[in-house]
C-alpha cells in the first residue's frame, strides 16, 4: 500500500500542470505529501534494510522537485522532510553487522547490498534535485548543515557517510550549478570549519573527503563573490582564482589543516581589490565552531585540528570579527567544559587578544563581567590570564576603575531622579482633591502624563500611582482615565500593570492592596474608549490576569473605597454591604468591561443567563465558572483570538502557585477543543494531563481526566488517550466523586476504539461504582456500563460474561433507588445484561412499584434472573453488603433480596455456602 502510494504520487507529479494551479493549493499538496511521507519513513526499521520504501520515498521528492512542488512545503517542512531522511538512511546498519546478526542470509546479502547501494545513490540525487530546484546559497548551507551531527558522529561509519554524501553535494554544485548570484552565503565560516575540523578525522577515507569538500566549497563561495564584478574584472579574477584553487588543492589542505584560516586573510591578495576575502560575520562563525571542536562534548579525535585551525585563525587576523561580545560569551561558556590545557590556553590567549584591540576591549570587559558573578574558577583563570600582560593587564585595570566609578555615580544619580518622579506625582495626587478648577485639574493630570512618558520614569510613576489608588476614589480614577486617553501611553501604562498583576501573582498567595489596586486601575483604563487599541492588543494578558485576581482574592475583603457622586454610575465597582470591598468582585467587573470592550458580548449573555459571574466568586465553583467562560469564548471568539489565548496558557500552566496554576488549567483544558489545538506537539501535551492525573490535589487530577476526555473526542489522538486508559481508570479505587465523573466521561469517548480485553477492564473498574454513594457517581457509571453492553461485539461476549453477573445483584437493587434517574438507568442496563447473557429480561424490572409491598414481582425477577446463577452466596455476599447502604429503600430491597434468594435456593446449597458466606464477612 506504501509503494502504490508513493507511484501515485510520481505520477501525479508529471500528470497535473503545476504552472495552472493556484498557490495555496500547491502548498497543501506539498504540505499534505510531506507530512506523509516523514511519517512513513520513521514507521521503516532502522536496523534493517528489506524493504525499498526509503529509496522509493527519496525518488518521489525527485520527482516532486523537479515541478518545484517541495519547494512549496515552505523552509521548515523542508527541514523535517530531510532531517528524517538523513536519519533513516545514515542510521543504517553495516551490512556485516546485519550479516553477524543473523537479519540477512548469505543468500540474499547481494540483493541488501545493493539496496544499500541504492538507497545511499538515491539520497545524493535527491539532494542534488532540491538544489537544482532551489539553486540559492541558503538551500545549499540549510542541507550541509543538517548533515553536521552526522559529520561529528562518534561512530567512523555514520561520519563516513555524512562526509561522503556532503562532498558529492558540494562537487554536483561547484560543477553542475549556479547559484543565484544576488543570495550571499550567510553560514560559510561555520562549514568551512566543520569539514576543515574533519580533515584531521583518523579515518582516511574521511579526512581526505572533507579536505576535498573544504576545496569545493571555498570555490563555490568565490564565484559568488566575484560574479558580482563587471565582465572584464571578472575574466582577470577569474584567472587569478584558478591559479590559487590549484595551489590551494585537496592535497594541500589534507596535509596542512590549519592553513584553511589562511584563506580568509590570503582571498585578497591574490585576487582583484574588489573581492573581499572572508567577511567578520565569516570569521566569528568560523571560531565558534572550532570552539565547539575542542569542548568536551565533540568528537575529540580531531581536537588537535581543531587547536591548529583557532591557532591560525588568531594569528591571521582572526580578532577583525563582527561581534566581539559573542565571542567572549562563547568562550567564557565553554571553558568549563575544556579539559585539555593547550585548549584552554588557546582560547584565554584569543579573548586577549581581542581585548588588546582597543575597539573592542571595553565589550570584552563588559562582557567578562556579565560571566564573573557568582565567580568560578574559569572567570577567575580569564582575569588572571589577562593580567599576566603587563601592557594589557594595565588597560584592563584601568578600565574596570572607571567602569566602578561610572557605576556609583550613575546609581546616585538615577536613585535621585526616581525619588524626584515619586514626590512629584505624590504631590499631585495629594492636592487633586482640593483643585476644583477643570484647567487646573487637567494641567496636573497632564503633568503626570509626562512624567510617565519618560521611560526612566514610567514604573515610578505608576508605583506611586498604585500606592494612592487604594482606597480607590474620584481622583484616582480620572487621573487613571487620563492617562488612557493617549493610546500611546496608555498602551505601555496598561502593559506595565498587567506585568506588575502578574508578577504579583508569581510572589505572593494571596490579593494584597497592591493587587486591588492594578485591578481597580485597569477597569478605568479599560472604561475609556481611546484605549481600544490597547485593551484588543493586550486583550489574552488582560484575561488571564484578571481570572487569576478573581481566584486569588476569593473569600478576601479590603477596605471600602470613598465613593463620590462622579463615580455612582460604578458603585458595583467599588462597594458591597457594609462598606466593605469584597476584592473578588472588582477583578470580575473590570473582566466583564474587559469583555464588553473588545466586544464579547455573546460571552457576557452566556455568563449572565448561566450564572458564570456568580461561579466565579465561589472558592468552591470558581474553577466552573472559569471552564464556562472558556467554553463560551471557544464558542463565539474568532480563531485568531483563542489561538493567541491558546499560545499564551501553554508557557503559564507550569508557573505561579496553586491558584495560579488550576486557574490557568481550568482554562487550557477547555481550549483543548479547539481545532488548532490537534497541532500541539503530542508527547508535551499528553505527558502534561497524564502528570496532572496522578497529582495528590483532586483538582489537579479531575482536570487532567477532563483534558484527556477533550483529547479523546479528536480522531487523531484517540490512540495516544488510549494508551493512557490505565492512567484514566486504574486509580478510581482512591479518586474523588468529581474526578471519577471526569474518569467516567473521558471513557466514554474512548469505547468505540477500545477492544474486548479493555471493555473487561472497564466493566471491572465500574462495578464498585453502581453502588457509590453519590447519586451523579452511581448513575454516570451506570450510564456508562449501558453504553459499554451496547459497544461490546458478538464474538466479544463471552470475556464480559463475569463482569456482567456481578452486576445483576446491584443493579437489581439500584431499581429501589431514591433517585428516579438511577432507577431508569438501571432498567436500561439490566435489559443489556440480560440480552449479553441470553435470558429473558422479566418484565418485573420494569416496574415502579415498591418491592416491600409487592414481594411475588421480588420472586419473580430471583426466578428468571439471578437464581440462574450456579453461586448462590455471590448473591448473598452482594445483597449483605447493600444491607449497609445509606437509603432506606436500598437496605430493604437487599433484605427482601436475601430472603426470596434463601427461599428459592435448595437448603443444601444454602446450608454448603453459609461457612463461606460468614468466612467472607
């Protein structure tokens, strides 16, 4: 079925006429195909090679590219697609290996080998197809540098390989192709260095190679550089670039790796003024790379070539390079992890040499700085290696003086200036009250915006702003609103107190002034229309905030706030009975004009007509209140807004304390149904719930169950919620009611896909459940059990048949149930019961008729249901134990139960059976 599908997809790629075709339809048939296609050839086994679907695969995308149709997948399908080829085909066994292990015979080891063959010949053609679809630098860099963990491998074979495939890659370009002359190579110093680091590899046949590719690729990089000139300089450099590649020939790098660094500083000698030779940008990737080769981590077969290479390169103008500061931060990163002193040595001796440039030495010391705190024995190595310098050692020195003075007096100073900014806007808000004059008021308030409008001075003024908005009064509020009225700066006033809100939620566990304070001032920012812009920007911030204020302040009261006769319109706001502010409800009126402002108003009926405000407000039902809301937004919002929301709760579920966290969760489970979700990394995702399902909080785990019932309702992740089924049911035995009903809820959305052995586990796991003593518990279980009698197939019958005569006994019983619902249910399910067993279901159970004042119908169900049962003291052990149940009517039906079951049993039996009856209890 693989091969039949990839022939079709050759043969669709030559049939249709791809130049006729629209855009986006192009790019979901490449995208479609890619995704395919990656998934088939991870299914192929790694450590054998029987079958030709990998080479059939890779001669498809030959075909696809030769209609420029993988060019359409977009860079990052791209980049899948070919990291999974890489991988299945360099990860491949050596044929003496599969020969040892006894996977090929001796008998069909040519046709193995010639697979392999083929395999490794196709996956060249097809690279070279991609560029020959895609002829830019770039596509060349994006392959050779997916190939560079291939090439570092610690296995000689898998190197062989990379190095092989990336010389043939280079050869096809520097001879068969022209690369688009206007696309520079933007990741050449970093290539250089790979392969030159591999000319020093032990294995021959690898080194050799990599000198070879080291020679291609610094000739396709000078054509670049020279098809830019005019046609005469280009004859002349093009004859001086001929005379200098056969000088600089495999030969010559293989024997002397480390002139490879030469090249950058040699380039313009030998060619025209023009032509630049390696720019610093090449440089710098370059040395980072070889830093790499002598770390711990590489390969250290080739360190010795790695120290030569960062040798040369310092003493070849190796400090003319674009970013000092990254390449300090790389050394002082990786130094740890060099071992080797003639290594370590080399790279202090290279930051000291960038130091002793004088345009760079304040960046080096600057950047030491930033890696000396807290100080380890490598920061401590680095400073005194520079002092060993004297010249050097002096400059340093004197440097980091002036850096300590600059640093005391820039301290004083800005402590000075937030001080002023905070006695200015304190002195405003403290004479507000008494300025009646509308001018003056306005000149104050405008003044205030200035000041916030410094950026040095916008936390300070909001801080002091805070700390005189709680109690919250007329002032306050317009001074709030004033600020809004700029969009501009009401934009980062606002953003400034989501962070403060949110940040405030990370430190503490509780509202705190602070708190009601940020929350208060939102509400009259948001209020303002001129902040549209504002709100609908910072809209998923502003929700979340606000749903985490509501959880935090739950059950808290504050102060009340001094009302005036300007803000009556908002007493719903500010006060509560008594005078007293209870916290919760401003955070949800400032959520409710939040809503009203970006125009959720099918949200605002939903919550209203619900009771979702109410819900809210709960610390028993706030967690419903938020699943509602969500549900709501999910619902109605565009799929813009919740796919920002979606994006915003993921880094949010692992931060923060407990109400933090469920509240955040609350909401993600419910956004879980949204299509986009179905594209969350699946591992992320369901390694999440299934962590939540076995956290000792019953709110942790009855989210997580409900997050995995969401996901069992998406056909794509059926089978990975499956796997989870013993996460889901197996710890229903210590669960709470709520938990178990989310349990409940997400199997049911997996029966159709569970097989007979599963529906038995099941069908065990629910059989305590018919009786529990929540009557949502006994009848969403026995709903379920219905459901699972409906789903079993014929041939699966037999394996349910335990489980469904030890549930006739609570079943029967259940009939008798106060609750009427459960009482229909089990008439459902015990008709299921009876048709899986064969039997004649009796009429009886159909009743509603009190059992204690009409025992012949008690008879006549014990005839025709349970006595068919060979265990008379099953019957009896179950009817015991109900005998303890909580209602009335279920303890009396039990001893009515018990008595027709003694009566219509043989004495023998019952007298046989009554040791093990009293031994069981």
């Amino acid at each position: 079925m693989k091969k039949s599908f990839l022939r079709l997809l050759s043969v669709l790629s030559k049939s249709i006429d791809w130049h006729n075709m629209p855009d986006f339809f192009i790019h979901n048939f490449a995208s479609d195909t890619a995704g395919a296609i990656v998934e088939m050839i991870k299914k192929e086994p790694r450590d054998s090679l029987s079958s030709t679907i990998r080479l059939q695969a890779m001669a498809t995308i030959i075909d696809l590219s030769k209609k420029h149709v993988v060019k359409a997948m977009g860079s990052h399908q791209r980049r899948i697609l070919l990291r999974t080829f890489l991988k299945s085909v360099f990860s491949l066994p050596l044929l003496t290996t599969l020969q040892v292990r006894g996977v090929i015979r001796a008998t069909s080891a040519q046709y193995t080998k010639a697979l392999f063959i083929g395999t490794l010949q196709t996956l060249n053609e097809m690279l070279q197809s991609l560029i020959l679809e895609n002829p830019v630098p770039s596509e060349l860099e994006r392959i050779l540098q997916l190939m560079d963990s291939w090439m570092q491998s610690r296995e000689d074979c898998l190197r062989e390989r990379a190095v092989w495939s990336s010389i043939l890659l280079l050869n096809f370009v520097a001879t068969e192709v022209k690369l688009d002359e206007a696309s520079p190579f933007t990741r050449l110093g970093h290539l250089v260095a790979v392969l030159g680091i591999r000319c020093g590899d032990p294995v021959k046949a690898v080194s050799s190679k990599a000198a070879e590719g080291v020679h291609h690729l610094v000739s396709i990089a000078w054509r670049q550089k020279i098809a830019q000139l005019d046609r005469k300089n280009v004859e002349w450099t093009e004859q001086r670039n001929k005379e200098f590649l056969a000088a600089w020939s495999p030969t010559v790098v293989l024997n002397s790796p480390s002139r490879i660094a030469e090249l950058g500083r040699l380039t313009p000698l030998n060619a025209h003024p023009d032509v630049h030779g390696s720019t610093p940008r090449e440089r710098t990737d370059f040395i980072l790379t070889v830093m790499d080769g002598l770390t711990d981590h590489c390969n250290n077969n080739c360190q010795p070539t790695a120290e030569g290479l960062l040798s040369a390169m310092v003493n070849s103008g190796g400090t003319k390079v674009e970013k000092a500061a990254d390449l300090v931060a790389a050394v002082c990163s990786r130094l740890d992890s060099v071992q080797q002193p003639s290594s370590r040595t080399l790279m202090m001796k290279f930051v000291g040499l960038l130091a002793g440039e004088a345009e760079h030495l304040d960046t080096v010391i600057s950047c030491l700085l930033d890696y000396s705190f807290p100080t380890d024995s490598n920061s401590a190595e680095l400073w005194q290696f520079l002092s060993a310098d004297p010249a050097l050692g002096g400059q340093v020195m004197e440097n980091l003086v002036v850096k300590l003075q600059s640093h005391h007096s820039s301290e004083h100073q800005a402590s000075h200036k937030s001080a002023a900014a905070a006695d200015l806007v304190a002195a405003v808000c403290s004479r507000l009250d008494s300025v009646q004059q509308p001018s003056s008021r306005t000149l104050m308030m405008k003044f205030v915006g200035l000041l916030a409008g410094e950026a040095e001075h916008l936390d300070t003024v909001i801080s002091c702003l805070l700390d005189y908005s709680f109690p919250t009064d007329s002032n306050s509020a317009e001074l709030w609103q004033f600020l809004s009225a700029d969009p501009a700066l009401g934009g980062q006033v606002m953003e400034n107190l989501v962070v403060k809100l949110q940040s405030h939620h990370s430190s503490e566990h509780q509202a705190s002034h602070k708190s009601a304070a940020a929350t208060r001032a939102l509400y009259e920012m948001i209020s303002v229309s001129k902040s549209k812009d504002a709100t609908n920007r910072l809209y998923p911030q502003l929700l979340m905030a606000l749903l985490v204020e509501i959880h935090f302040s739950l059950g808290q009261s504050l102060p009340g706030d001094k009302v005036s006769g300007r803000e009556s319109s908002r007493q719903s706001l500010h006060t509560s009975h008594a005078g007293v502010l209870f916290e919760s409800s401003s955070a949800v009126e400032a959520l409710k004009m939040l809503l009203l402002c970006v125009g959720c108003r099918f949200e605002l009926t939903v919550m209203e007509k619900e009771q979702g405000w109410i819900l809210l407000q709960s610390p028993k039902d706030h967690l419903h209140g938020v699943s509602l809301l969500a549900r709501a937004m999910l619902h109605y919002a565009c799929p813009e807004t919740t796919r920002m929301l979606l994006d915003l709760m993921i880094p949010l579920l692992d931060r923060g304390d407990k109400k933090h966290r469920l509240t955040t969760m609350a909401f993600f489970v419910e956004l879980l149904r949204y299509k986009e979700a179905e594209k969350l990394p699946h591992p992320d995702t369901l390694d999440r719930l299934e962590e939540w399902t076995k956290h000792p909080s019953p709110v942790f785990r009855s989210l997580g169950l409900r997050g995995l019932g969401i996901l069992a309702t998406q056909p794509g992740k059926v089978e990975q919620v499956k796997a989870l089924l013993p996460a889901i049911l197996w710890g229903s035995d210590e669960m709470d009611d709520g938990s178990i009903l989310e349990a409940i809820s997400a199997v049911h959305n997996l029966l159709q896909s569970l097989d007979g052995s599963e529906l038995t586990s099941v069908a065990r796991k629910l059989l305590p459940l018919l009786s529990a003593g929540r009557p949502q518990v006994r009848s969403a279980a026995i709903m379920l059990f219905t459901e699972l009698l409906n789903t079993v197939k014929r041939r699966q019958k037999h394996l349910l048949q335990e489980e469904v005569t030890r549930s006739l006994v609570p079943l029967l019983l259940h009939l008798q149930d106060e609750d009427p619902d459960v009482g229909k249910r089990c008439q459902k399910a015990l008709a299921g019961c009876f048709q899986l067993l064969g039997w004649a279901c009796p009429k009886q159970i159909n009743s509603k008729k009190a059992w204690h004042d009409h025992p012949q119908m008690v008879d006549k169900i014990c005839q025709h249901s349970v006595l068919k049962l060979k265990s008379v003291s099953d019957i009896l052990l179950q009817c015991l134990d109900h005998l303890q149940s909580p209602q009335a009517p279920i303890r009396r039906a039990a001893a009515i139960f018990i008595g027709c079951t003694v009566q219509r049993s043989e004495p023998a039996m019952v007298r046989q059976e009554k040791e093990l009856i009293l031994q069981c209890k």
